[in-house]
C-alpha cells in the first residue's frame, strides 16, 4: 500500500481513483463497509482504491485536550486500512488553516484538481470542509458540476444499534471488549513496545511483559483474557490493566503475562488483543495473597481462551 503523507506530496496522477473519504477511527465494520465498497468499485472501472483521511485527527486540532481519545492511533489505523486491501492512502496534514477550506474549494482544488477523483464513497453522515458545513447533497451536487459518481454507504448495525466510533469507544472504556470485538470485526487491540518494569512479577513468580502507554485508549481498569501477538506468533495470555493498587502505585500500565514464552522481547514491539474481562484491580492484603489471585485468573484465562468463541460471526447484522 502506497502511503502520501500530504495532499502537497501528490507526485503523480491516479489510474481511475476511486476514493473513500473520512477520519476512519477504530476502522470499524461501517468503515470496513466503505473501504470493500471502494475497492469493489474500483474493480469496475479499472482503477486505483484510495483512502483520504487526517493526521492528526481533526478534532485534536480544533478542540485540543477536549478530544476524545483515539481508538486507533495513526499507525495502527495504517495497518488495518492495508489489511483491507486499499492501493493508496493519502493523508493530509490538519491544520486550522486546513480547517478554514470551504467545501467547495476542498472538492475542487483537492479532489478534482490534485487527485483526479472519479468516485467517491462515503459514510451515510459525512461532512466535510469549513465547519463540517458540507453535506452528502452538497458532495453529490459538486460531483454532476465537477463529473464524478458519489456513493454513500448506509449505517451498519448491531442488534438494532448504529456501530459507531463514539459507541465503540464507551464501551472499550466499561471495559465491554467481548461487545466491542462484535462492532469492530475483531478484537479490540494495542501495539506498544516491551519496556523494563520494576520485575516484582518475575520476583512473584509470574513474570510480565510491561508494554509502553502509547495508545490513547485502554479498557477500563481490571484483569482480562488476552492473545497476544509476538513476532507473527499468536500467544494466550492474561493482563493487568491499572495501577497495581496492592504495591501503591501511581502510574498506569498495561502489564501481560504470557503463557508458556520464555523469550527476552525487550524493546520489541507486540499487539495486545482483550478477549474478555476477567475482574476488576482491587488491592490484596499481601503479596501471597495477589499471587493466589494470580493463579486463579490464569485458569479462568485458559478456560476462556479454550472455549473461544467470535463475537463479530454472530449473525445480527444489518445494514441500510
């Protein structure tokens, strides 16, 4: 997958592009939607799929720390638009002198003019330009007055409710993942590097991976199921997500018990998939104590991970 980082570095001209247009956090099944509906049309005209979306988030420009977190940081929201099978993505940079285009001009001077557009494929409630004043009319009326096609993809839902980024987000934060793994058509997952800790796990007996905060997002505090992904490899796992109330601490973390590794994967990176909840962080009168709890989650884990089962193949889908 071919990625510009800025409209300014479009160097070439496109083969037919077709281009789904959005922010895409969290890459959900609406947004998975988008992007198979853009790739199916460019198929049909022999062109190149294409992805337009911001970095930084527009919200993270225009109202700072009022800015929701994010589901996907910037490079994973990349990893999975390529899973996807897109040819391109272009990403402009989000400025508030961006933020001032109106609709028109950002069609014109960025669709047509730099990129060529043919078609366009967009969520049912996109906006777009000076105060999100565009609309889907107004992208349909500018494609007869400019010459391109504009399809808009219906909301998806599950068991009657819209999937959304902002429903996604609320239930990752009750710490929902079984819930949400059925919004998001997988697993709701971090990436962040292996780090050094203070080693109390291995002291414990129960030795951690202690993975660098660098999503903005995290499952409400508690102990869960998990897989965990190590270099193209797949591993069960538990995890600690809080404060480690029994040794006072003060920091968040993120720690992960592997099951049955026994490699140094320091400084490397890994993927932490929440499977299910498992309790909430509490404080234990002493160290033996959290040990015994340890153990106890391990086995529930186990049991969780053997019996696996996949939210997003249920069958309560729809979409308008």
């Amino acid at each position: 997958m071919e990625i510009i980082l800025g409209v300014e570095r479009i160097r070439r001209s496109f083969r037919n592009p077709v281009a789904a247009l959005g922010n895409f956090d969290g890459v959900h099944l609406g947004h998975q939607l988008i992007l198979e509906r853009t790739r199916g049309e460019a198929g049909k005209i022999g062109g190149e799929s294409l992805v337009f979306t911001f970095e930084p988030h527009p919200l993270k420009v225009l109202r700072g720390p009022d800015c929701p977190p994010l589901i996907t940081p910037f490079k994973k929201k990349l990893m999975l638009i390529e899973g996807l099978g897109v040819d391109v993505v272009i990403c402009a940079t989000f400025t508030r002198r961006f933020s001032a285009i109106g609709a028109r001009e950002f069609v014109e001077s960025v669709l047509v003019d730099r990129i060529g557009i043919r078609k366009i494929v967009v969520g049912y409630n996109y906006c777009f330009g000076f105060r999100r004043q565009g609309t889907v009319e107004d992208l349909r009326r500018y494609g007869r007055e400019f010459g391109f096609q504009v399809i808009v993809v219906g909301p998806v839902r599950i068991g009657g409710r819209i999937v959304s980024s902002s429903v996604i987000r609320g239930l990752i934060q009750q710490g929902e993942v079984a819930e949400v793994a059925r919004f998001l058509g997988r697993y709701y997952m971090v990436l962040g590097k292996v780090i050094w800790g203070t080693a109390r796990g291995r002291l414990l007996g129960v030795p951690t991976a202690n993975v660098e905060i660098l999503n903005e997002l995290y499952p409400k505090n508690g102990v869960y199921a998990v897989r965990v992904l190590v270099e193209d490899q797949t591993y069960g796992g538990v995890a600690n997500v809080g404060m480690n109330p029994t040794f006072g601490g003060d920091r968040f973390s993120l720690e992960v018990h592997i099951f049955d590794f026994h490699q140094d994967i320091y400084g490397k990176d890994i993927q932490v998939a929440f499977i299910e909840r498992i309790r909430s962080e509490r404080a234990f009168n002493s160290p033996e104590a959290l040990v015994e709890q340890i153990q106890r989650d391990m086995d529930q884990a186990r049991r969780i991970l053997a019996s696996e089962r996949f939210p997003w193949e249920e069958k309560n889908l729809t979409t308008d």
